[in-house]
C-alpha cells in the first residue's frame, strides 16, 4: 500500500537575534533519583518552586522506545500521521529521501503522535509518571499536549522564554504541568531547559509573537535562572505559569525530548478570547 505523503508543515518560530546573556544560568539543579524517591518534601518544594527533577525516572529501555517511536513516525510509514513541524530551512530540501536520522535535522518538532505509536503511547500513560503527576495537581491527570522537540547539533533553534500556559485553553487556577523528558543527555551547550525558580508565582505575563510567542526579552527576569541538565531517562515537572527557554544547540549533540503536558480531569476549559485577555501584550496594549 503507498500511503500519499502529507503536506510539510513549516514551525511558526524563526531565528533572530536577542540579548547575550538571555539563557546564561546562574545555576543547576539537582534531582531526586527515581519515582520511588518523591517525598512529600519534594512535593511542597514543587509548589513553592514551581518545578521537580526526577533523575533516572525512566529506563534505558524505555528511552530507546521513546527514540524508537520517533523513528517510526519519521520513518513516513505511519498512515495517517501529520504532525511533524519541519524547519523551514528545509522547504526546498528532498527530506522525504532521506534516512530517519538525516530528517531529524530539519525537524522542529512533533505533535499529538501518542495515538500512532504504542511505545510512545507508553511512555505518556507510565503509570510511575501518572501517579506523580497526580499527586502534584491533585486530580486524574489528563493528557491533552504531546510534543517531542528536537535540537539538531549545530543549528537546533532557541525556544525563547515563555510560559506554557499561554498556549492553552485552560482555566488559570488549573493545576496544569508540564512533564519533560530528557531522550539525549541534554546540557548547558546542546540546549537544556533554563528555569526561572518561583516564577510561576507572578501569574500570567505578556506574550508576543516575536521569534515565537513568547515573553519580550527585555521582560525576561533571568537573575536567579538554573539550568534543567538531565541524563536520558531524566524528567522535569514543571509548573505551567513557570518561565522558561532553551538556548539554540551550538554543540555537535543532538539534544532530543518528549514533553507530555497533564491538566486536572476536571478543570475547565476556556476560550481563545480568555487566553489573550490573560497574555496575549498586543491586544492589552502592552510594547515589547
Ligand atoms: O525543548 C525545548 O527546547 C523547549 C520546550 C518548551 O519549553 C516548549 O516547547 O514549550
């Protein structure tokens, strides 16, 4: 059966120049070693500070299957799968021809694939991850956002400092959280996560569409910023009001991630009107 290739969808984020010192750290974070390890202590933590690292959450089996999955989803095989989000360096290239790792370096990102490949599909419903997942929101988690984002060596984008919240359609008061999953060793210099501890306090912020939509840069508050290094297998929980970017990978490791994102069962949703009310700068009249 010849399934007929879907249409290339280009990322919305472009390349652009900003301040220096606009994902430089001041620090790292630690982590606690594996699920079985969470204590209410750490969970208290995740509320104050808006986010929780897990090292070695999951294991190098379950890694390979996350790298596996992808694979298959890029390997074009997948009927009825569309959500690969290429770079739009890529538009007068034959990726098509290319082998699975080739097109990674003009991918961007992949979206909504857990129904289109069981391994990962498996990694998003883990039941050690749920069960954390519910404990920090208080409710049946519900999985409403899968991505895995890929920073190629050598020419992976930043992702400029944003919050996740702003992208969704979902009450405020919503316990909502990211869960981000390390598949390559992610470091400072191939484009770790960058956090900004507490952030997730201040509340909605303004978002402009610029290089992405994102918090203008010079709104970005970095002063206490830790960078998220993770080994494969690590995970970040992060608080969905909590800032935070990845800088471009200038390195020759390919840095790659799931990022699954929960709200509460029973949360309510809202409208694409309530979401700009809350962040979107323009339409408040805010300048970046
Ligand atoms: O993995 C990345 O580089 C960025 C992830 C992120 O913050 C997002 O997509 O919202």
């Amino acid at each position: 059966m010849t399934i007929a290739a879907p249409e290339r969808l280009f990322d919305d984020g472009v390349s652009g120049d900003y301040p220096p010192d606009l994902y430089d750290p001041k620090g790292i974070t630690t982590g606690v070693d594996g699920f079985a390890n969470v204590t209410d202590a750490h969970v208290a933590r995740f509320h104050a500070q808006g986010f929780l690292v897990v090292e070695n959450a999951f294991s190098t089996q379950e890694v390979q299957n996350g790298l596996d999955g992808l694979d298959h989803l890029l390997s074009g095989k997948v009927a009825g799968f569309d959500g690969i989000h290429y770079e739009r360096a890529s538009a007068g290239i034959a990726v098509e021809e290319l082998s699975p790792l080739q097109k990674q370096d003009y991918v961007r990102k992949f979206m909504h694939f857990v129904d289109y490949d069981d391994r990962l599909h498996g990694l998003a419903h883990h039941p050690q991850l749920l069960t954390l997942v519910q404990r920090l929101i208080g409710d049946i988690p519900l999985l409403f956002q899968d991505m895995a984002l890929l920073k190629p060596p050598r020419m992976g984008r930043e992702k400029p400092w944003h919050q996740d919240h702003a992208y969704f359609r979902v009450d405020l008061e919503a316990r909502v959280v990211g869960c981000w999953i390390a598949l390559d060793e992610a470091t400072i210099e191939n484009g770790c996560m960058v956090i900004a501890p507490g952030s997730h306090l201040k509340g909605p912020v303004v978002h402009f569409q610029r290089r992405d939509w994102q918090i203008c840069d010079t709104d970005v508050d970095n002063s206490d910023a830790l960078a998220v290094p993770l080994k494969p297998g690590g995970l970040l929980i992060f608080q969905s009001l909590l800032h935070h970017g990845t800088p471009p990978n200038l390195s020759a490791q390919r840095r790659r991630a799931l990022q699954f994102h929960y709200r509460p069962q029973s949360a309510p949703l809202t409208s694409q009107e309530e979401r700009l009310a809350l962040f979107g700068g323009e339409g408040l009249g805010a300048e970046c």
